[in-house]
C-alpha cells in the first residue's frame, strides 16, 4: 500500500494542494494523512472563543472536502471540526471516491494551555472510545494529537487487530523529537505502521514544527516530511502489521 503524509502552512493555499495533488498523482498514493483541523487557522492559539469562527472553520472543511476528488481517487484521512448535536468537536475521518466522507472518532484527550486551548473552543467525545475504523480490509486506528500519548489506546488497538495508526496533530517546532520518539514507541505498543500529519510554519503566537512521519510497526522512521519535502511517500507491506501482532511485546498478556 503507497501511503502519503502531509505538512501544511497554518491554512493550506491553493497553491499547496496543488503540489500534494500533482505529488499524489506521480506517486500512485492510494492513502493520503492530512494534520489536525488543517483548512482553516489554528483557532485554539487563543482562549478567545468565538462561535462564529468555529462555524466558519466547520464551513472551510466542507468546501475542501469537495476537492478531495482532486486527489485522483485516493483515500484521504484526517481530522476536522465539526457541530455534532448541537456542541463543537474535532472529527477524525475516512473519506474514499466510493464511500464519500465517513466519521470514526471524536477526540476525547483535550489540552487547555497557551497556544492550545481546545477544550475551551469545543468538547471532548461523549465516551471514551478507541475503536478501529475499516478503510476497505484495513484497520485504522485514530489518535488525534494528544491522544497519542495516552498509550494504553495504541496497546487497545492491537489487540482490536489495527494495522494503521493515524495521528493527525498540530505540534510546535520545538517539541519536534518528543513527538517523534512518541511516535515510535505508539507504533511499537499497536503493532501497527504509524502515519502522522503536522502543520507547519508560523501562526497566532505559535510556530508548527511540520515533520510529517511514517513509521514502522517496530518503531523504526522510513521517511518524515520536510520544508524541503512536504509531502513523503512510502510503500507499507500491511504482513509487517498483522505479523507484528504476535511478536514481543504485543502478545503479552496483560
């Protein structure tokens, strides 16, 4: 499987998708991982909540979610704010030219600090819930951002079978390494190859630090995006995932 990750500036511009669609095209990508809310500005920069903005970000996703097409008929995940029953949430998604947009997770872990403050602009998921989401005959496990650290859910999803774990996020510059070594030990823990899609560049008070990753499900990096190279390809053999599910120290009993 031919899987792609992303950087994008603060607001993607038509003149990035553009690159990622001729990108996608030149490579054959069949999955491509978008970051964290990543069509309109990082709204949480400040505790100045506006509903007004939020709607106008949900509004933004809509109209890009449209051109997804223009991908080439690649699936495209990711996560996006969204008003489910009446209160704001960050949605992770799958969305395929054959099944259109499908929703598979609500964020639950929500950091409230300078630069970030998301459970003031919108609500945590009703349940706790980790559950893999089907892309065809694969597993997808979704931890968006924050999720990622609370590990126990990437042990979850080994035991449920995942064979992607999909991180979308908007993490700074400096904190680029911590995210990356968690990366690898979540890859580890789900025996499960790990694909992960930041922002990038300057935004309100903050600076994305980009470093899109794909890693293997032993915890090793096959390729991280650049500023030079925003968007990275890799061919996944998913038997890597499903074989890793009986190697150490996934069978473990707990």
């Amino acid at each position: 499987m031919r899987v792609t990750v992303t950087q994008f500036s603060d607001t993607v511009p038509v003149v990035e998708w553009m690159a990622l669609a001729e990108h996608v095209a030149a490579e054959s990508t069949e999955l491509v991982v978008l970051g964290e809310m990543p069509f309109a500005r990082w709204l949480a920069a400040t505790n100045r909540v506006d509903p007004a903005e939020w709607q106008q970000a949900v509004d933004l996703h809509h109209a890009w979610i449209d051109r997804f097409p223009e991908l080439g008929g690649a699936t495209v995940a990711g996560s996006r704010p969204v008003i489910r029953s009446g209160e704001p949430h960050n949605e992770g998604f799958i969305w395929s030219a054959t099944d259109g947009y499908r929703p598979t997770h609500l964020k639950y872990y929500l950091p409230d600090e300078p630069g970030f403050w998301e459970a003031s602009w919108y609500r945590r998921s009703p349940e706790k819930s980790f559950r893999p989401a089907p892309l065809g005959e694969i597993s997808c496990g979704f931890m968006i951002c924050t999720e990622m650290w609370f590990t126990e859910n990437a042990r979850g999803y080994a035991a449920q079978g995942a064979e992607l774990l999909l991180i979308p996020r908007a993490t700074e510059l400096s904190t680029g390494a911590k995210w990356l070594a968690g990366g690898r030990v979540a890859a580890v823990m789900a025996g499960a190859f790990c694909l992960s899609s930041n922002r990038q560049g300057p935004a309100e008070g903050l600076r994305f630090g980009g470093a899109g990753w794909i890693i293997d499900p032993e915890g090793n990096v096959l390729a991280t995006t650049t500023d030079q190279e925003p968007f990275v390809t890799v061919e996944i053999d998913l038997t890597e995932a499903r074989a890793a599910k009986r190697s150490y120290p996934r069978y473990v009993a707990e």
